[in-house]
C-alpha cells in the first residue's frame, strides 16, 4: 500500500515554483500517533498518578495539541521527501506547508509549495571569444611604481620660523564633531599628531584652505562638508566642526633611488635588480587583472545568451551574502554597530538583488558547463584548499575538515572549485 500520493499539482507561478498535495494514510497516522503515546506514558508526570501510569484517555485529552504538533512534524518531513523523490524533483527552498488538515481517524492531508531548479540548457559556450589586451608594462610605469616606494619610505624634518604653503606638512591634532550629533551623546573624532599636506591630492581641500598660512602653534577652527560618496562611511553626507592645533610644520625629503636605496628593501643589492622585481611583479598583476576583465565578459556574455527563470529562494540567498559581505566590509573600515542598526536593509537589499541575480545565473551556467565537459575536482584540489583556509585559520586541517563536514560546507566548496575550472576552461577555449 502507497503511504502518499499526490493529489495533483496547481498551476505554478512560474517555471521553478512547485506545489504538491500529500495525503499520509490513515493507519500510518494511527500508528504515528501510538509511538509519541507511549512515549509521553513514559515520561509524564500528573497529579494523582504515578510515573508512566497516565492512562492513555488522560494523555489524549491534557496533551492534544502537544501530541498533533509531534504527529505532524514527525511525518510531514518524512512524506514530502519521500513524494519529492518519486516525483524526481529537487527542492532548492523549503517547503511553505498549507491547508495542514488532521482529525483523528482521517489521513493527514497537507499541500507543500516549493521552488526547484529549471531546466537549463547552456548553448552558444563553445565559439565565445575572450579580449587579450596588451598587458605589457612601460618603462614610466615601473618609474611610477619606484616612485611610490620612495614615498613610502620619505622622511619629514621640521622647520621653523615659517607658515604652512602647499607642498609643506603639518604636524597637527586635532578634534572633530559631526554637527548636530554632540547634544546626543555621540562621542567627537580625536586624532592626535597625523601629517597633513597642504595642498596635497589627497588632502581634504578645506583643510588645506584654513590650514595654509599658519605657523606652528597656531590653532583653526572650521567645518568641513562631506558629499554622500565620500570613501569614509563614518563621514559620508556629514557636516564635521573641526578644532585643529598645528604643532610643527615639516618638509620631506624622499630617498635617492640608487643601490643604496635597493638594498634598504631587504633583498636586493641593486637598483637594476629592484627595477626588475617591480616590473615583474608589476605584469603579473596587470595580466591577472586583465584575465578576470576577460572573464566577466565572457559571463556577461553566456548570461545574456542563456535566459531561463531562476528560483527566488537562490537569489535572496545570495543577496544575503553580498550584504553580509557589505557590512563586514564597513565594519572593518570602522562603522559602528548603532551606525548599521540605522541603515535601512530594504533598501540595500534592493540594490543588491540585479548583481545577485546574476551571479547565481552565471554559476548555474557554469555548473552546466562543467557537467558538459565532464570538470571534476579532485580530493588533494579540496586538501589544498583546506589546508589554505588551516593558515589563514591557524588552525589544523584536520579542525577545518572537521568542522566544514559538520557545516556541509565541503560541497560548496566543491561546486565553488569545479565552477571555477569551468570558467578556466572558458577563457583558456576561448584563446
């Protein structure tokens, strides 16, 4: 005798939208319904009676809702993977119950909505073309580079008897109060002995305009107005009361860029060798650049040649993670947790969910690339990444094995691997 049967399929939304209709025969729900009896005789405890001697009539009437709440989840789950399997389709959220109906002596009789991957069929993959830019590096752009390694290397003197003019650094302190914000308990800014170029390129131009012409000792106050896409969270679409205290005006020198200079850098005994790394390092860089451009447009390029529905459970799945990925990112750039409690989700969300939608067509493209061209990974691919994520951890392998296998997250990291040599394959076909 079948336990369920599908009572028929309403119409979906759309290509990946699923509903079902179980019904569990009766005797099976009879049968259900003992088990979680005796277990409650066994465990309950009500005046007048002694452990394990509640008679079952008793049971059934003080625990009636506490009893059907175990009979449902006990079979519900049971009946609608079994029914998925016979039907051969593959949830991809899960299931939204409805019209749960169960009397006593009935079969439990329940409809179950669902999303399921459509079906996909990635054509036009083999005669795509990546872009091979020139990723060769000038001769000015490896100077430019040294440059910047004398920069960072500068040393600032101090000089006296003088105003601040562009070009010179001063050596400030200084405290800043976003406006409207101090009444509210909201502590100011304090940064104590940073250098400022007045006039530099990267200096905010109200500090250098109410900074230039004073000397040391002398103190300023101004505000500053931030646009809305100001690099700073913190301070993006603020008006900021600035109280700043030159204590020193500087001037810098950079290294000469000789043998001398190379050697200061550790592993190099001369200038020309030094020239060499960077540039080395230099085209690496600008070639894996290069490659990932090329490869973003092959994706665009499959995306806009493919069109199929995507379940909605994967979208805003994904759109989690960019947003997870997001606030992470602010945090770490020193965003307070009041300040995120403040930003509206919605809205972000929102302006998440075109590129997630994207990203979850291209990796089911890729998915059906790799099926295609038969991509596997290996197990020494996963030891590898494993032990890579041990380091970065510090932790043993064997910790991060362990708790990936708990997390399911090894055949994430699986699909994330063969969807990765799937797009190597790509780019390296499309050469």
């Amino acid at each position: 005798m079948t336990e369920s049967t599908t009572t028929g399929a309403a119409e979906p939304k759309n290509a990946c939208l699923r509903e079902i209709a179980i019904e569990v025969p009766a005797d099976v729900v009879a049968r259900e319904t003992e088990a979680i009896l005796q277990k409650y005789q066994k465990l309950a405890r009500l005046p007048g009676f002694r452990k394990g001697k509640v008679p079952v009539t008793v049971l059934r009437q003080r625990f009636a809702e506490e009893i059907r709440s175990d009979v449902v989840e006990q079979l519900v789950p049971r009946f609608f993977r079994q029914e998925v399997e016979k039907q051969d389709l593959l949830p991809v959220s899960q299931p939204q119950v409805t019209d749960l109906h169960l009397q006593e002596g009935d079969p439990l009789r329940f409809k179950a909505k669902f999303e399921v991957l459509p079906p996909i069929e990635v054509s036009g993959y083999q005669e795509l073309r990546a872009e091979r830019p020139d990723v060769n590096i000038s001769d000015a752009e490896v100077e430019a580079e040294l440059n910047s390694l004398r920069e960072q290397r500068a040393t600032y003197t101090e000089i006296q008897g003088t105003t601040l003019g562009d070009g010179d650094f001063a050596e400030v302190s200084f405290t800043g109060t976003p406006k409207g914000e101090a009444q509210a308990g909201n502590k100011p800014i304090n940064v104590d002995d940073v250098l400022v170029e007045i006039g530099g390129t990267n200096t905010v131009r109200d500090f250098s305009d109410n900074l230039r012409g004073a000397a040391a000792g002398d103190e300023r106050s101004f505000d500053v107005v931030y646009p809305q896409d100001f690099n700073d969270a913190r301070l993006a679409g603020k008006t900021v009361v600035y109280a700043v205290k030159v204590k020193a005006i500087k001037q810098k020198t950079l290294p000469e860029l000789n043998d001398e200079f190379a050697k200061s850098l550790g592993e190099f005994e001369t200038v020309d060798a030094l020239r060499a790394r960077v540039r080395e390092g230099m085209e690496h860089e600008k070639k894996h650049r290069a490659e990932h451009d090329a490869k973003e447009k092959l994706m665009d390029e499959l995306v806009r040649r493919n069109e199929f529905p995507v379940p909605e459970a994967l979208v805003e799945r994904q759109v989690d993670v960019r947003l997870e990925r997001g606030l992470r990112a602010l945090a770490a750039q020193g965003l307070r947790a009041e300040d995120m409690k403040k930003m509206d989700l919605e809205r972000l969300r929102s302006g998440q969910r075109d590129a997630a939608l994207k990203e979850v067509k291209s990796s089911l493209i890729l998915e059906k690339i790799a099926d295609a061209e038969k991509l596997e990974v290996s197990d020494a691919e996963i030891d590898k990444e494993i032990e890579a994520l041990a380091t970065q951890m510090k932790q043993t392998p064997e910790a991060i094995r362990t708790r990936l296998t708990r997390d399911g997250a090894l055949d994430r990291i699986r699909g994330r691997i063969r969807n990765e040599k799937a797009l190597e394959f790509l780019y390296n076909r499309s050469a």
